[in-house]
C-alpha cells in the first residue's frame, strides 16, 4: 500500500456522508494511478480517552472491512490508537506516520477533520504538510446532498439513536444500506432446535446498542443469502443472559458452525418479552417467522 491515497478519520458507520469522502478519495488515487485505502483509528478514540467502551460501534473492525471491500477500496490500514499516537504532534503525525511510515500519495479528509494532539493539526495545516512533504490533499466540503437527498440529518449520532429505539428502517435511511451485524455462527444452547427453530448465533460486538426484540433480517453465508427472523437480546423467558443475535433462517437446513455470516436488518416487529411457557413463545414465534416473511416479500428490490 506505499504511496496510497488514503481517506483518513474513523468512519464510524461508513455512512451516506462518509461515502462522499470515500468517492473523492477513490478518484483522486484514480488520477494519480494509485491504490486507495481508508486510513482508520482502533479502538476509537473516544473509547481510549475515557478508558472504556462508551461508542456503539455501528461498524467494528471486520463489518468496516467488508463494506469498504464492495465499495472499491484496495485496503484499509489501522493505526493503534494509543498514548504515543495520541501525544504526536500534528507535525509528528505527518512525518512519522504519513510520509514515513505510510509513504502516503495523497489523502482525503473531511472539513472538520482534526489531528495531533490537542487536535491542533486542521485542514489547513494538512494542505500546508502536503505542499512541503509533496503529497497530495483534498478537504471535502461539508456534503448536503447525495443521489437520495438530503443529508442534513444524516450522522453517526442520528443513527444509533434511530438503532436504540430499533427503528431499523430509519437507520437504513441515513447509512444508505441496512445496518449489519457480521461475526461467526457460535454454538448455543440448543433451545432453540428444542423448540422447532434452529438459529445460527452470533456473539454481537461488545459496544452494541441495538434495541432488544425481533427483526426481520436477511443473513449472507459464503455469498448466498437468505431471508429469516432474528432475535436480539437476552432471552428472558430462560436465562437473561449477555447480549446474542439468534437468526432462524428461512428454507434452509444444514450447519453452519465456525462459518461467517452478515446480517441485515430489515424491519422490526416487537420488543423482547419473557413468555410464561415455551409454548407460548413457540407460538409467537410462529407469528413473528410469518410476519417477516411478508416483511422481506414486500421490500422493493433495490433493499
């Protein structure tokens, strides 16, 4: 990746305004025949200065990865965001980081990008290092429009609000792509095979938000897709353990165990409930496999 053109900030939810970056800084490594990649930031920093997850992530580490793979990126390079980085200057970081280390060609940044520490370095200062170290760089103006509309109100706050109220739809609209849960099918309890409902279970990352209850969802397993309802949450007809993503997927039977699987929210149901019996909730499980069903039959193609 020497001599990258490298979009730089943390990206959070690569949502509809981070794409406008992202597309600037595809173009500018076209012009200049070099690789793209997005230059990002772990844990993030918010998450570093208060000494614990306060962030909910929309996009860790590996759903980053995936989603910037279909977005045409050639890679994605992650800098450990620690103490030492923290202190560099915005001088420092440029040299140390970007020309030495990185050999960067050009970056992209959004206006209100800030670097180094005390977040001295500003969009000016990069454009006068890039003069002096000769790469090249393009401050994207604030973006207010894209192919869908506005994007006034689009931003990684709006979307884990609309997520913690499972107002699913919502976020789709402002990430411009439904939002995703990506991790590896993990052994359960088996309960719900016991119950007529075999699940895929993924452990979700740790800083999820996401309103506990029942989705309709959509699941990629090695680029085949399916339809299916999902259960976030707890289970507190059993156990009201930690946080797992249970996915029964539709038409479907076979194992899926140490497999990596995407999924898509589509549309919420209802909130997570505590059954008096495990036919009761088998029953509703029933109702909840039908309704998504009609769910995932009714959504435009395009979602």
């Amino acid at each position: 990746m020497a001599g990258a053109v490298v979009a730089i900030g943390n990206f959070d939810g690569l949502h509809r305004g981070h794409a406008g970056v992202i597309v600037r800084a595809l173009g500018l490594a076209k012009r200049l025949g070099r690789p793209c990649a997005l230059l990002t930031f772990e844990p993030h920093p918010a998450d570093f200065f208060a000494g614990k997850s306060v962030i909910f992530r929309l996009t860790p580490r590996e759903a980053k990865e995936a989603i910037l793979d279909r977005m045409g990126l050639d890679g994605m390079i992650v800098l450990t965001f620690d103490a030492a980085l923290a202190r560099l200057s915005a001088e420092d970081f440029v040299v140390k980081v970007l020309v030495e280390r990185l050999a960067i060609g050009g970056i992209v940044a959004g206006y209100d990008f800030h670097f180094g520490a005390k977040r001295a370095g500003t969009p000016d200062v990069l454009k006068q290092a890039g003069e002096r170290h000769g790469f090249a760089v393009e401050i994207v103006d604030k973006i207010t429009y894209d192919a869908s509309g506005s994007l006034d109100a689009v931003s990684s706050t709006a979307i884990r609000e609309a997520l913690q109220a499972g107002d699913v739809r919502r976020a789709r609209e402002l990430l411009g792509r439904p939002f995703l849960i990506e991790g590896e099918v993990v052994g359960g309890a088996q309960r719900g095979r016991e119950l007529g409902f075999p699940t895929a279970n993924i452990v979700p990352d740790s800083s999820c938000r996401l309103k506990h209850g029942i989705y309709a969802v959509t699941i990629n397993v090695e680029g085949v897709t399916y339809g299916g309802v999902a259960s976030f949450g707890r289970r507190p007809t059993f156990d009201d353990g930690p946080a797992l993503l249970e996915v029964y997927l539709f038409d479907f039977s076979g194992d899926l165990y140490g497999k990596m699987a995407e999924v898509a929210f589509v549309d919420f149901l209802r909130g997570e409930e505590k059954f008096d019996s495990a036919e009761a909730l088998v029953a509703k499980m029933k109702e909840d496999a039908a309704r998504a069903r009609e769910m995932l039959a009714s959504r435009k193609p395009a979602q």
